[in-house]
C-alpha cells in the first residue's frame, strides 16, 4: 500500500529491454508518473545498459517527489544485470536481494 492508502501501479517488464526497447519503457514509466510504482521484472531474459538508465532514472525521480518506485520482483539475468553493471540503488533490488 502507498501512503494514501491505494495500492501501487505495476509494471510488467517484457522479455527483452534492449535499445529498442529504451524508448518504450521510458513511455511506459512516465505513464505512472505521480503514482507510487512497483516493478515486475521477472521476465526479462536480456537487458541493456540503455533500460537500467531509465529504471534508475525514474527511481531517482520517484524518490525526489516522495513516490514509491521499487523491483518487486527480477529475474536472475536482471539481478545480475544490475551487478555486472554495480547498481546497487536500493529502489532497484528486488525485496529478496535485500535481506
């Protein structure tokens, strides 16, 4: 639950987030923009730097304006992924990577 009580929107990350893909997501976020966003990442099977920059972008911006933005769940390519790459945004690690 966000802080006004309604549940946050999820996004459905696809299989494949490479540079095609950059532009879309970057759609696909915005479209959220104002409401507390959780991310399912659990699919995706190949990502490109140009994807993670838009993901940590909108957490950057989430997190300026006091809205939730956080992975809730990843697959292992996307959990490796942010490693390989040193992301180590807290918005950005899925909940069990956490603990």
């Amino acid at each position: 639950m966000s802080s006004d009580g309604t549940s946050p929107r999820v996004l459905k990350l696809p299989e494949v987030l490479d540079l095609n893909a950059a532009s879309r997501l970057h759609e696909q976020v915005l479209a959220h923009k104002g409401e507390d966003i959780d991310i399912d990442a659990s699919d995706v099977n190949r990502v490109g730097a140009q994807c993670m920059q838009v993901l940590l972008s909108a957490a950057k911006s989430w997190r300026a304006e006091d809205q939730n933005f956080k992975v809730e769940s990843a697959s292992d390519v996307f959990v490796k992924t942010l490693q390989l790459l040193g992301i180590s945004d807290e918005a950005m690690l899925p909940k069990e990577m956490l603990k």
